[in-house]
C-alpha cells in the first residue's frame, strides 16, 4: 500500500485488430474509448487531465505532487495542465499522426503541425526560463502532463533541442526520478531505445518514400 493505495495497470494493444478499446467493457469506463482511462472503485474518470485532477484531490492530501485549490499555485497549476490538454497534446499528435503514421504523405500537414509543436515548446521554454516547473518551484501534475511529450520528441520527430535549453534542461531532471523511470516503463517493454528509435526512424521513412498528395 502507498500514499495512492493498491492499483493496477493494463495496457491497451493497439496494433490488436479488435480494437480492445471500443469494447462495451472499456466503453463504460470511457465513452469516447481513448485511453488513459480509470476506474476507481465504481467512480469512472477519462481525459489525462481529470484523471490527474481526481487523484491529486482525493489521494495527494500531502500536496507532494500538487498545489492546494484556492492558491495562486494551483490556478496556475490547472493553466499548464489545460494547456498541455488543449494545446501541446493536440498538437503534437496530430505531428505524430502525420510524421509517422498516415497512409497518404501530406507535406503541408506536416509542416503544419510540428511548426505549431514547435511554437508551443517556446512557450514552454519561456517559463521554465523563469520557473524550475510550471507552476511554479514544484514539481506537480502540470509538469507530468507535459513531460511526455516533450521527453519523446527528439526520437519521434527529431526535434532539436539547442533553441529550448531551458526546456531540455527540464527533461532532464525530470527524467532522472526514481518515480518517472517507473513510469514510463509501464506498461512494460521489451524493446531497447535503441530499437524504438529504429522504429520511429523506420515509420519517417515509409512517410517520405509516399509521394506527396499535397500536389494532387
């Protein structure tokens, strides 16, 4: 038992054929059978950023991870977490869609969206210029939202840190918890960095091999 009780994680398989995800099982937990998704008891909550909000309200009484509602903190706190959420996740998905996964070649769509991805690392980068985390001198929610992405963008996207010190910086140091590494292994894999990088290099290059529809 911790300070967030017994829990358990499974993951979705999304290369399965059967789309596990729109099952009626998982469907009554999130309608619009997206993952991240959670069942706490019979309390059902979806979207990353509620499911963050619920489990700092109800189990991060300490505040390790969290600031409490009604400080300036916490509003800023909850300004980062929605930026990642309408801005950052968005964003940088549909780059990774683009880039990475689309059946057709769009050029203009990729540009598009990792300019935008880009744009918002800026912001990222203006902050953490002025501030150790998001919102402020500790590290919370906020910044677990964004962390992802942005930890993954230099392999996926090839993005080039050396205009975002201050943002790289902060991948840095987050990475480097004992509590982050746990994460990002879960669910667990077998394959190496080395070998995701081949894959994320393998899918570029199927993307650049398409002609580009944009000319038709």
């Amino acid at each position: 038992m911790n300070s967030y009780g017994n829990h358990k994680t499974e993951g979705i398989d999304f290369t399965s054929s059967s789309n596990p995800q729109k099952e009626e099982w998982f469907l009554k937990i999130n309608p619009n059978g997206r993952i991240p998704a959670l069942l706490d008891g019979s309390q059902r909550v979806f979207e990353s950023g509620a499911i963050m909000s619920y489990l700092v309200d109800k189990y991060d009484t300490d505040r390790k991870i969290s600031y409490a509602p009604g400080t300036p903190e916490h509003a800023e706190q909850t300004s980062w977490l929605m930026f990642q959420m309408a801005g950052l996740g968005p964003m940088q998905g549909q780059a990774n869609h683009f880039r990475l996964f689309a059946n057709t070649r769009f050029n203009y769509a990729i540009q598009r969206y990792i300019n935008e991805t880009r744009r918002l690392y800026s912001v990222l980068e203006s902050r953490l210029r002025e501030s150790s985390y998001l919102a402020g001198e500790k590290y919370t929610i906020a910044d677990i939202a964004s962390f992802s992405w942005v930890r993954g963008a230099s392999v996926s996207l090839e993005t080039d840190f050396s205009e975002f010190p201050a943002l790289k910086k902060w991948v840095g140091e987050i990475d480097k918890r004992a509590a982050v590494q746990k994460g990002v292994d879960v669910p667990h894999s077998t394959r190496t960095p080395e070998q995701k990088a081949e894959n994320f290099r393998n899918c570029r290059a199927k993307i650049d091999a398409m002609p580009n529809s944009d000319q038709h």
